[in-house]
C-alpha cells in the first residue's frame, strides 16, 4: 500500500503495458484532463472540498518527511473513495505539458511525442499552496525523482 516513488514517466507507461499484457485488461496512465476531473469534478479546490485542513493529506506541514501508506488520509478521499490525490507523491499523467485552457486535440495525449509531461497533485515535499487540484507542474519523462510517482485507470479493450 505504499505508493511506488522514483519512478519515470516510461517506467510507468511500461509498468502499464506490463499489467495490461499479464491481466488481459487494459491500463494506462490518465490524461492530464481525467486527472483533474477525478479530483476536483469542476468545483472543488481540494479532493475533499473547498477548505483547506492540514491533516487531510501529506505535505510538507505534516512533518512526515516521506511518502505515507496510502489509505492513512481515508477520511479525505473524494465522494468516489479515490484517496491521495493531494499531497504524498506528485503524479505523472500521460499528457504534455501545454498551456491551459486544455484543447484535448492540440496532440498533448500523445505519447510518442517528446516533450515534458504533466505531474499533478503535489506531493509531501510542497507547501500547502501547491496541494490542490489545480496544482500541475512539468516534468522530465526520464526524471524519477524522490517524490514523483503514479496512477492507472483500467479502461475497457
């Protein structure tokens, strides 16, 4: 249940492909815009709502200094049970990192384009600020870095 850190965006797209290939079922990383839309549903700041409470997830205030077991902040998953989206550990997204308003067609869900991905949801090592649902940042797909992990959604073959 610990979240799998220094992990680089390929690493994660082949961890994917892996599972993908083993269960027969099909996973990859989110898009940038489903993401967001898991997170927030358009109006929340925070995966728990709008107001801001220090002990809802891992960052750096919490003075954990690490990554922590997922399910530790259960009380502050989204109305769906999905739990982590703010703090812990920055997460890749499939997505290039582009300017907003996101424009699903400008080719930024390409993943045999070059270029910096999107990281989103903030991670231990970050200000309250930067733990929120808007919170995104561009990352090296071949970084993997201390507080850098990930995600998959199964979606139907």
């Amino acid at each position: 249940n610990q979240p799998v850190v220094g992990v680089n965006w390929y690493e994660a797209l082949a961890y994917a492909a892996w599972l993908s290939q083993v269960t027969g079922k099909a996973y990859r990383l989110p898009t940038e815009a489903e993401w967001e839309w898991a997170a927030r549903r358009n109006t929340r700041r925070y995966p728990w709502g709008n107001v801001w409470h220090e002990r809802a997830c891992n960052w750096q205030g919490s003075k954990l200094n690490r990554p922590n077991p997922v399910g530790v902040y259960a009380h502050s998953a989204t109305d769906d049970g999905l739990q982590e989206l703010a703090g812990n550990v920055h997460e890749w997204t499939l997505s290039l990192y582009r300017p907003y308003p996101y424009q699903p067609d400008d080719g930024r869900e390409d993943a045999a384009v070059d270029g910096l991905r999107v990281l989103r949801g903030g991670s231990w090592f970050i200000d309250r600020d930067s733990v929120r649902c808007a919170r995104r940042g561009p990352g090296l797909p071949a970084s993997g870095d201390f507080n850098f992990g990930f995600r998959l959604v199964r979606t139907s073959l």
